[in-house]
C-alpha cells in the first residue's frame, strides 16, 4: 500500500508510522530523518539545508523532489511505502504524480493546541529517530533511547521560534493538500489527538484493515 501521512508538524506522523510500518509491512520514508541524516554527516545536502531547516522554513521544492524520486527507485519499496513529511507543497503533489501512484492519504487533525504540547515536550533518538516524549512517553533512561542506545535530544527546529515558523508554512504551504487530495478521493481523516494506540486503531479501521 502506497500512503502519505498528511499534518501539522507535531501531529504524530512519525510516531504512527512506526506503528503502521509494522502493520503494513512497507517501509517509512520520512524526508525529514533524511535530511537530519545528512546535517549529521555534514554531507553536501546537509550542509545545502541545515540553516533552512533550523529557522523552520522548507527545503527548495527541486531539492526535495529529486530526494523522494530517487528514493523511491530503490527495492524496498516494492509492495508500497508511508511518506511521512512529503509532499509538503502543491508542486511536491504534483511532481510525485509524475513518478508514482498514492492508494490513500492520511490526514492527521489535530487543533494547534495539541501540537503545541507534543512540540513543546518532544525528544528524538539521534541515531535511530525514535520519537520520545518529555512526560507523556519518557526513554526509561534519562536522555538514552530505549531502542538503539543512541543519544535523545530536542531538534533545534522543535524551539519554539521555529515551532511557530513551521505552523505558518504549514497553514500557507501543507495545508492547501487537504483540499487537493480530498478532491482527488484519496483522503482519509483520523482524530489524531489521543495517544498513539488509539490513532492505530483508527488509522486500521479507515483503512479497512
Ligand atoms: P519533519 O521531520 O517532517 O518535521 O521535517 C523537518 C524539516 O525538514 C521541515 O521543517 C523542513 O525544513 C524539512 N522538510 C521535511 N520534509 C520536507 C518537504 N517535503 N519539503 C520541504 N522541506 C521538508
């Protein structure tokens, strides 16, 4: 199954798609981990975004196009695939049409008062990107992640001058999908304000699975 997990930054994309990765057996391709692998190892295209994505602003549309193209050749993606993060623009949706076919579109709702608390208190392994929460879902050792050991920490674009950076480009740039993919059929909304585990059961049950 081909998926795009549609949202506000904070929504809990990434945290589902762990879970739905399990369940559907495709991988997760979030343009967000890949563009914080390459910061991390100073590669050319970190290099290119890393002050970009600091200051909660979006990466050129071509960059991340070309970024999702390729990675979308390789053979793990063969039985389908969760973007989580991509597209982000009307011109993002309308490259991948070019290049692929989407089954259903995942649209997490969730007012901003809720993505205020989960930014506010989120901290990422940065080895594996496990996604943890200050209260609400501790690493059971302080700053380790419980599930590669890696160090947990709060990505600069989580500090709150970006946080209110990335609603704004979300509202102007993101949101305009909903409307694009609502008309195209291929949009599913799920409440995504309770924890993690009840977001699964309503990700399956609108899925039919
Ligand atoms: P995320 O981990 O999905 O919250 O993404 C973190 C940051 O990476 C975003 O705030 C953007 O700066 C950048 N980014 C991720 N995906 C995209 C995209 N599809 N288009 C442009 N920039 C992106």
């Amino acid at each position: 199954m081909k998926l795009i997990f549609l949202g506000p930054p904070g929504a809990g994309k990434g945290t589902l798609a762990v879970k739905a990765v399990e369940i559907l057996n495709v991988p997760q391709i979030s343009t967000g981990s890949i563009f914080r692998s390459a910061i991390a190892a100073q590669s050319p295209l970190g290099l290119k975004v890393k002050a970009i994505i600091d200051a909660g602003k979006l990466v050129d549309d071509e960059t991340t196009i070309e970024l999702v193209k390729e990675r979308l050749t390789q053979d793990d993606v063969k039985n389908g695939f969760i973007l989580d993060g991509f597209p982000r623009t009307i011109p993002q949706a309308q490259a991948l049409e070019t290049f692929s076919t989407i089954d259903k579109v995942i649209n997490f709702d969730i007012p901003d008062s809720g993505v205020l608390e989960r930014l506010g208190g989120r901290r990422v392994c940065r080895m594996c990107g496990f996604n943890f929460h200050a209260i609400f879902n501790k690493p059971s050792k302080e700053d380790v992640c419980d599930h590669c050991g890696g160090e947990v920490y709060i990505r600069d674009d989580d500090k709150p001058e970006a946080v209110q950076k990335r609603l704004e480009v979300y509202r102007e740039q993101t949101a305009p999908l909903i409307d694009f993919y609502r008309e195209k059929g291929l949009l599913l909304d799920i409440d995504a304000s309770p924890m993690v585990d009840e977001i699964a059961v309503s990700f399956k049950k609108a899925l039919g699975l």
